[in-house]
C-alpha cells in the first residue's frame, strides 16, 4: 500500500537534486521565494556554532570551532624573541591559515589555494586593528625579551564562511591561551620551563611565576553576508557562495564597535540600507558567539 507513495518521494527526490545540479541558480531561486534555504535555515539565520578546546599537547593555547559544517583548529606556539629597536616594549604576532587538500575538493595537493594568504592578511589586520591583543604585554625585559606568538588555523572543512570561523578559532585560541613560565639563567638569557619542570627552578629564576592568560581587551567576532538581489544571507554555505553576487562582511568587537567593514570588488553594489542591515545581523550573532565562548572557558576553568 504504501509503495506509490515511497516511489513517489523517491522520484521528486531524484527531480530535486537533478534540479539542483543542473539549473542551481533556479533551485536555490525557488527556495528563496519559498522565505528558505536549501538547508532548511530561515533566510536571514545563521548556522549554529560550536567552540571548544582543540586539545593540540604542543600549543600554549589551542581551539576547534564549527560554523555549520565548516570546521577550524587554531594553535599558539610562543617563542623568546629580541623585540625591534623601534619597539623595545613590545611583542609581536604572526598569522598564517591554512588550507589543506583534505577541506575541500577544490583544493589540490601540492598547489596551495589562492584565498589561503587572503584570509590570514584579513585576520591579521582584524587582529591588531580590534585591540584584542596589547603587544606591550607580550614584553618580558625591555629592549632585551619579548614574546613571539605564532598563530596558526587550520582548515579542515571548507564549507562557507571560511573568515568568520577562522576568527572565531582565533578569538578561541587567544581565550585559552596560557602563557608559559619564563626562568633567567645565570647568562642572562630568558628560557622558556617545560610544564613538567616548572618545580624545579627557584623563585629567583623565573620572570613570571606560574602560567598565566593573556589579558584580552575586546574580542573581535564577524558575519559575511551573501547579497543577491534584494537579499542579505548570512552566513552562506560554499554551495551558496558560488551564487551570491556579491559579499559583505562585517566585523564588531565585543562591545558592539564596528571594527571593519568589507567588501569584494566587482559591479555590485551595497546600498547603506543593506550595510546598516548586516550590521544589525552581526550583532545579533556576535551575542550568540560570545555566549557560546564564554560557555567553553566556564567548562574549561571547571576542569
């Protein structure tokens, strides 16, 4: 009895995603008018969020983050370096992102993905203009010491949205962090103490007695939103972004402060009422990121 039916279901299944390969735009067109999304999400709502720990041993501070199916691994190694002549009392930062073959089909082995360099000079700006990170606290002896920090993000799911996972996993990695203890040797030279040797240098050695967090000022979060037609999307999928006309995107520290703003090249363009609109969006959703960080850390404090 029920067969006509099951082969039914079966058959406009097969209808859908013949649809869906062949005429896309038209497929995803239809559900746009339908107020939907081919995954099911309301038009003007985001994929859920998930952060954690990225428990990476040899980091100083490490985090795992899911936009939807996209999926990022942040990890901060520190190192000693001598700080520049011009800025004896500060610290520096290095970003690099990475793309490997195994996050996306498009991404071929031995030929690094051009957007890769893209979103670590994005996030590196992002970074330093937020105020995230006061480089004169990453200083040790002035003129003498001072901490490198390596930031390192790893792609191991491409599937859209690509910048604001990326800086959630950095905002993460930053909010984990514990920066390690530093002894003085009889030299004179600073020397980071193994974590299974911190028992063992007397008071007198060390330059900062225990691991401790960075002091974080504001955190900065983001939201691209795909524009086509007299649509705003957020949060596209990279299904989505093949068919969007253009992006915006729109980056506010935890205060609610626009810290960027930006959009590709191309003819399209963004009217201030669509601009003001993903603003509002992002705001909304900075609420739901922050919550879900402070959530982790809570966790992660207990235990």
């Amino acid at each position: 009895m029920g067969l006509p039916n099951e082969s039914g279901d079966l058959l406009s299944k097969m209808d859908s995603d013949a649809s869906r390969r062949l005429f896309p735009l038209r497929f995803y067109e239809s559900h746009l008018s339908n107020s939907t999304r081919p995954d099911g999400r309301p038009l003007k709502s985001a994929r859920e969020a998930f952060v954690g720990p990225g428990d990476v041993a040899s980091a100083d501070g490490s985090a795992m983050t899911k936009i939807g199916s996209t999926t990022m691994l942040a990890a901060i190694k520190m190192e000693i370096m001598t700080p520049s002549a011009d800025k004896p009392d500060e610290g520096s930062i290095a970003v690099e992102f990475y793309m490997p073959p195994i996050c996306s089909p498009l991404v071929r082995p031995g030929r690094p993905a051009e957007i890769a360099p893209v979103i670590s000079k994005q996030l590196y700006d992002t970074i330093m203009s937020s105020g995230m990170i006061d480089l004169k606290e990453l200083s040790l002896t002035s003129g003498k010491a001072a901490w490198m920090v390596y930031l390192d993000i790893y792609c191991l799911d491409a599937d859209g949205a690509l910048f604001d996972a990326a800086l959630y996993s950095a905002a993460a990695a930053f909010s984990f962090l514990q920066i390690p203890v530093v002894s003085l040797s009889e030299e004179g030279r600073l020397t980071i103490i193994p974590e299974e040797g911190n028992g063992d240098k007397s008071d007198k050695d060390v330059v900062n007695k225990g691991k401790r967090k960075l002091t974080i000022s504001s955190l900065p979060f983001s939201l691209t939103c795909g524009l086509h037609k007299n649509y705003i999307l957020p949060d596209p999928t990279s299904e989505e972004e093949t068919l969007m006309e253009t992006f915006v995107t729109v980056v506010l520290n935890s205060s609610g402060h626009l810290v960027s703003l930006y959009k590709p090249g191309g003819p399209v363009l963004a009217q201030t009422s669509t601009i003001q609109d993903c603003i509002a969006l992002t705001r909304q959703r900075m609420t739901d990121l922050q919550k879900s960080l402070d959530e982790a850390i809570t966790e992660m404090k207990m235990d």
